[in-house]
C-alpha cells in the first residue's frame, strides 16, 4: 500500500491535528489488529489499527536543536489513540475504524515489559501488514527477541481481568438482567454470558501455551475455537469458567515444574542494539547524521565583545576588532 493511501493517511486528514502530521511521513509499520488478527473477524466486524511512527529526530537527539537536558522541556512523542464513538473514521467499504499509534521507542519499551497487545503487531499474519518499511522488516524477522516469561505474566494477568469482567458480568445480569455494554446484552439473552469477551481468555490462554512451550506465536492457532464460542457453540458459563480455571492451573504448573521456550526476561543488549540498528537504518548513522552547526558562546565572551562594541563607539577612529575574527 502506498503511503498516502494507508489507514494512517486518512487518519491524519480527518482526526489529527496539524502538528501531527509528521507522523505520516514516519510511518514504519501499519497492521490490522484485532478480530481480523485473530481470524475472527464477522461481516459486522470494525477494523482496529496499529501504526508504528519513527521517532523524531530532534526528540532523540535534542540536544542538537538546542534544548538542553533536564532543562528545557524535551520535544517528545509516545502514543496517540483515536478511539471511541464519534472519533472512528468512516472506510471505503462502510466498516468503522479506530487506531493506534506508538513512538518507536515506546514501542520497544512496552514491549520489553510484555505488553501483550504491542506484542502482538509483530506476530499478526503479513497479508494483514497494510504499510511496512525496511524498519518494520527488521523488527518482525527479530521479534523473538522480545519474548520472555514477563510476557507469560501478562497475558495470564490479562487472561485473569478478562474472566474477573465475566464473572461480574454474569452476576449482574443474573441478579438484575442488566448489562453494562448494551450491544453485548444480546449474548446475555442467548447464552448467559459475553461470549465475545470470553473468546479473548481462550485465544490469551492458547499464546500462553504457544509461549510457554513453542517459544513462538501464531495469532489465529485456536482461530476455529474462539469462532466457535463468539457463535455460542462452545458450551454454557459453568463449562467455560471451570475450562478457564483449569487451564489457568495447568500453564502455571507447566511454567513452575519444565524447561520453558523463553527466558526468564528479554536480552535487553540484543533489543538494544536492534533499536539502534533501526534508528541508523532510519537517519543513518550517528557520525553521518546531519546537525545543526551551533556555535557556543559563553557570557564572558558577549561582556567582552560588548566592551569592545563601547570602546569602538567612544573612538571611532580605532575602529572594532572582534575576538575570534568575527564581527
């Protein structure tokens, strides 16, 4: 897809305001996130995006604009979301859309921390990457660098919030018929509970699995199984919440008692320098890229190119020499 005619693009011409516009010409990485990620997708599915941006040059190194550290205050981006009713831009072929976008360098932060949904930009299928850069490349054919058990404990912490909304859900509707999502009360009446929400706990236990013992992630491995809970095929909220539980159990057993796929935490040196690699793949490297010639000039030398302004004034026939051969 050419850069102008990504998600991105129609982004920043509808909903971001002028100043943001440079992170259309920074776009690494564009990819369809979401149900459709995860091979769930219905005909009345929206699209969810997620953009990778390229850091600004004058926020990595802003000391070559003049902005002093720990100082001034440091031009600097990390993420923007649009999101929610009335902020959604309307597709081509009728579907809403909502996007995100992170900072490179935000990127590889939450990342190394096991942020489970930035993880999942670099393991989504490539039909669904709708803008990539050489960056993007990079990142994606080393993204089994950032897995690790940190990752294992978010998507189990994640997994556990999930279910902890289920069962909230299902106590209100069972003590008052009431639901807190008004398009998800019709899974209530067919089924008792939020089947759209319970297929997230079933894809996030089977990329524990993947994580624990393959050491990889397939997003759409268990596609047929969440499909089949979203249409209600799955079984009723007993079985789901035992199966949830159970499982839940087991990976955790799994994790304590054999050798696992992943380390303990991500190699922080090998994230660094893929980091750098891409920083220098972007504006080159750190000795060719091109800075603003600031010259330094000290309080001492203004007092003293002044008294020599004033003695010039008072003798004009002496004429002014400058320090430094400059006027």
């Amino acid at each position: 897809m050419e850069l102008n005619k990504t998600y991105t693009a129609q982004f920043v011409k509808e909903r971001f305001q002028e100043q943001e516009h440079w992170m259309l010409d920074n776009l690494v990485l564009e990819c369809v996130m979401g149900s459709h990620a995860y091979g769930c997708q219905t005909g009345t599915s929206d699209y969810d995006v997620l953009g990778l941006v390229m850091d600004q040059h004058k926020s990595l190194y802003p000391q070559s604009y003049g902005y002093v550290m720990n100082f001034d205050p440091l031009p600097t981006f990390r993420n923007k979301e649009v999101k929610g009713e009335g902020k959604r831009i309307m597709l081509d072929n009728g579907k809403e859309c909502e996007g995100a976008w992170h900072s490179l360098t935000d990127f590889f932060t939450l990342v190394e921390n096991g942020s489970p949904a930035l993880t999942e930009v670099l393991f989504v299928r490539q039909n669904l990457v709708t803008y990539r850069t050489k960056v993007a490349d990079m990142l994606r054919d080393n993204r089994k660098l950032f897995l690790s058990m940190k990752m294992f404990h978010s998507f189990k912490g994640y997994t556990f919030q999930q279910l902890s909304r289920l069962r909230n859900g299902v106590k209100r509707w069972n003590e008052e018929h009431k639901c807190d999502n008004s398009k998800r009360q019709v899974f209530f009446e067919k089924y008792g509970y939020d089947v759209k929400m319970a297929y997230h706990c079933l894809r996030l236990l089977d990329l524990v699995d993947q994580l624990l013992k393959v050491g990889d992630l397939d997003l759409m491995r268990n596609k047929e199984e969440c499909k089949a809970i979203r249409a209600g095929e799955w079984g009723d909220w007993t079985k789901f919440s035992t199966f949830v539980d159970t499982r839940l159990v087991e990976l955790e057993s799994y994790a304590l008692n054999n050798v696992v796929a992943v380390p303990n935490r991500p190699q922080h040196e090998p994230l660094h320098n893929l980091l750098v690699s891409c920083l220098e793949e972007w504006y080159g490297s750190e000795k060719t890229m091109q800075k603003q010639n600031t010259e330094y000039v000290s309080a001492k030398m203004v007092w003293d190119r002044l008294d020599r302004l004033e003695a010039s004034m008072r003798n004009p026939h002496a004429g002014f020499v400058s320090g430094g051969g400059h006027p």
